[in-house]
C-alpha cells in the first residue's frame, strides 16, 4: 500500500520498536478516558499485550495495523490511526469490512488532526478492491471520536453494548460503503 499523506502529516505503519512512543501516549489518563476508563498503560503491557495485538494484524500491503501519525514540519509524534479488519480477534474476522481507529496526544486535539489522518488512511485502505466498508466504534459519551467518524462520512449503524474487564458500556458502531 501506497503511504499516505497530507499537507501536515505524515505516516508510518509502526512496529514493536515503537514501544516507547505506545507508552507515551497511553500514560494520559485524559486520552485513556474512553478506552480504559482512564487507566493508563504500563510499560509491560505495552510490550507483553497491546504490541503482540498489533503484530497479529499488521499487514504493510494491505495497509493493516497502527499508523503512526507525525506533523510533518516538526516530526512530532501526536497519536496513531489502527487500521484491521472488522472482528480481528474473533472466530470470523470480516476482511471487507475494515475497522478505522484512533488515538491522538491531548496537545493535539481540537485541531483537525484526528479527522485529518483518519481520512488519509480510509482513503488509501478504501482503493483496495476487497475492501467494501469502512467502520468504525466509540463508546456512547465518546463524543470527539463520533464527530471524526462523522467528518469520515460515517453513517451510524447501531447501539450496542461494549464489555470489557470493568463492565458494560453504550458503545456506537458506524460505517460507511466504499
């Protein structure tokens, strides 16, 4: 896959080297808040959970996995856009159907930047000809991701609940056909 890029940033699929940049973005409670309920991250379970997760979908011809996104006049590291096929880890994965997500630095919110690299990296993944969807997932309150799925020309498609190790939680689930 062609990589992306945009007037102010630019991308690179990440790797298990990336650990460190991984670390510093989830040790804000504040970006955490709707992925964890605000529990950061160690840096063993960046390496022993969430690196081993992004190597079993990364898949650099296919555009799969985490892209890091940089500003392109600084380098500065300000988030990443996941890119994998919609239900990775179940027993049946959809490989038409690709999950966008994001995650970005709080320095960087409220500038266009999450919506801007999301975009770039929907577009290249949506050139693909087995891809037929786009999709994408936030919890209910997540308000900030539901706007940026919104800018994608995401349609919402259903409520659902979202469980994880600490409960239940309203979660949206919105799309869009390519």
């Amino acid at each position: 896959m062609n990589v992306p890029r945009t007037a102010r940033l630019s991308f690179r699929l990440m790797d298990e080297h990336d650990a460190p940049l991984l670390y510093e973005l989830d040790n804000d409670p504040q970006v955490m808040q709707y992925l964890t309920r605000g529990k950061v991250s160690s840096m063993q379970t960046i390496q022993e959970v969430f690196v081993p997760r992004m190597q079993a979908y990364r898949n650099a011809e296919k555009g799969w996995g985490l892209w890091q996104v940089n500003i392109t006049q600084t380098g500065e590291f300000i988030g990443w856009v996941l890119s994998r096929p919609m239900d990775f880890f179940t027993k049946s994965p959809n490989y038409n159907d690709i999950e966008i997500g994001w995650r970005f630095k709080r320095s960087s919110w409220g500038k266009g930047f999450a919506s801007e690299a999301a975009i770039a990296i929907a577009d290249c993944i949506a050139q693909q000809p087995q891809v037929h969807a786009i999709s994408a997932t936030a919890l209910q309150d997540n308000l900030a991701s539901i706007k940026v799925m919104e800018k994608l020309a995401m349609k919402f498609i259903k409520n659902y609940t979202h469980i994880d190790e600490e409960g239940e939680l309203p979660a949206v689930l919105y799309r869009k056909l390519v």
